[in-house]
C-alpha cells in the first residue's frame, strides 16, 4: 500500500499552479546562498517561473506573482505550503498575509496543502534542479544570482522541452490580466495601511510622510486611513483608495529591521557572523614579486669589512 498515493494530474494549463522555494548553496561555494523560488503547472509540470532570490521572502513571492501574471495571465488556484507567507495561523488575527491580499485583489485562489507529499510536483522539480541545474551553472562558470536568473531564461526551456507533459486538454484555464502594468506592480508590492494626523502627517518606518496639498486644504483626509506601498525596489508610494497621494519626507531615512520568520532567519545570522569575523591580514605567496627583491642592505655608522 502507498503512504501517498498520487494525485491525477489537473486537465488544463492553469487550473492549478505548485509554488515553492528551496533555500540551497547552488552555487557550491562560489557565491552566497541563495533560494530559487518557482512555480510549476500541476498539468503540465511545466515551470511557468522561477527566479534566484536572496531568501525565500514574501516579497520574492510578489515578485514571482507578478512576473506569472504578465506573462502567462492569472491561473484559476495557487498550490503552496502553510508557512505564514501564505496563511495567518493566529485564529483571531483576520487581516490576510500580504501574498494572500494579492491573490484576492488578482482573484486567484489560494490553497495550503496540509504535507510536502501533497505538493510533489515541486518538491520533485527541486531535486532534480539541485543537481541538474547545479551542475549546469558550474560548467557555465556563474556564481553570483544576476548572472543564474539570466541563464535560467535559456535553461527552462530546455527544462520544459525534456520534463513537461502534455495537458488532457488543450484549452488553458489562465484569465487574461487586464489592468495596466503599474497597477500589477502596484498590487505586488508590500502594503501597510497607516492613519493621517489632522496636519495630514503619518508615520512609517520612523518617518514622517507629508500629504501636499499643492494649496488647497484637503480637510477630508484628516484622520483617514491610508495605504503605504512599498515596492520591490524601495519606491514608495501613498494610497487612497485609487488615489495616488503626493507627498514629502520630513526626516532622514534610517535602517529599520525588519521581522524575521524561520525562512530568513538563518540568512540573517549568516550576514551577522560574516561581518563580526575578523578579514585575516594578506600576505603575498612565496613566488609573489614582493617576494623576489634583494633583501636591504644592514643599517649602521661602521663600515664594511673588505675582503
């Protein structure tokens, strides 16, 4: 008898959509760590996205969301594990994850398998990544993440020539996205929702954000509620409603850490040990040409002695 019988596939590109990240050292020392994040079709086992992200973040998952949808449109359900990215596990807490909201606003449904087995599809692409790809990147000579993101655009593609399956049928479930770009990338972006002083200030990241008026008093968004958008890049950006908000920074930018969950902590303290470790002193090798010169002359008021 199986454990874990397996699952028939979905009938169309679309339907159903794996999505996952493995935290790996695939560059087998010549770079930093790093996770590949990647969605793969249940139907097909066809990658539909993947990107080498510094950790496996929900800003790297917006990311991977929002690069699917330009490119493939949006699929009926995404298929993930139950990690807090993707559900709250506080019963009294409502508010949905930050992924959770994007789904919602793109109106793709969100399901969290209960095991790993469950999701097998992934699970198994990332084996054969971590020893396929591995191996393709070494022969190549990439070592740093920009570099394996723009391999991977060629390497998939003959992934997906190899491994993926016909779909059962050939109509796709995928829904076109018709929004404009920057209101995809808005919606990929991380949001905080913040409320307004009567001088129409907020508070964010131990800054203070000023609505302008441009002249004329706006007595309606004192005490609003507001939506900070936070980009992938940095670039912020204040919301009401569908409104964009102009607005300046009074105070100087600081270093705010972020929460750390069990997916990123252990890259956080990597970066910590890395910088408390002491640089050991260079030396020059023996066959350095430092190391060729005459040894100087012995300093001193005698003469030398002739021979």
């Amino acid at each position: 008898m199986t454990l874990h019988p397996p699952r028939p596939r979905r009938a169309r590109v679309g339907e159903l959509v794996q999505i996952d990240g493995s935290p790996h050292d695939w560059f087998e020392g010549r770079g930093k760590r790093c996770t590949l994040v990647a969605f793969i079709d249940d139907a097909t086992s066809r990658v539909m996205h993947a990107h080498f992200a510094p950790v496996e973040s929900t800003q790297a998952y917006l990311n991977a969301l929002q690069d699917y949808v330009t490119r493939h449109g949006r699929p009926a359900a995404i298929y993930s594990d139950r990690h807090g990215i993707f559900t709250k596990h506080d019963p009294e807490d409502e508010a949905p994850t930050q992924f959770h909201r994007a789904l919602a606003t793109l109106g793709i449904a969100g399901i969290q398998a209960l095991t790993p087995q469950a999701k097998g599809r992934v699970e198994r692409l990332f084996q054969t990544l971590q020893d396929r790809l591995v191996k393709a990147m070494r022969l190549a000579g990439i070592s740093d993440m920009a570099s394996a993101n723009v391999f991977l655009e060629t390497y998939l593609a003959q992934h997906n020539a190899r491994f993926a399956v016909t779909a059962a049928e050939s109509e796709e479930a995928h829904l076109p996205y018709e929004g404009k770009a920057e209101e995809l990338a808005r919606c990929c972006a991380m949001h905080y929702r913040r409320k307004l002083s009567k001088d129409l200030v907020l508070s964010f990241r131990r800054q203070r954000y000023i609505v302008c008026t441009q002249g004329a008093p706006r007595y309606a968004l004192r005490g609003a509620h507001v939506t900070v958008v936070v980009h992938g890049d940095g670039r912020i950006e204040l919301l009401h409603g569908q409104e964009l908000l102009p607005f300046k920074v009074f105070d100087v930018a600081q270093d705010v850490p972020e929460p750390l969950d069990d997916k990123t902590l252990n890259t956080r303290v990597d970066e910590l040990l890395e910088k408390r470790t002491p640089k050991k002193p260079w030396r020059p090798g023996p066959d350095h040409p430092w190391r060729q010169y005459p040894e100087p002359a012995p300093s001193g008021g005698g003469q030398l002695a002739t021979p």
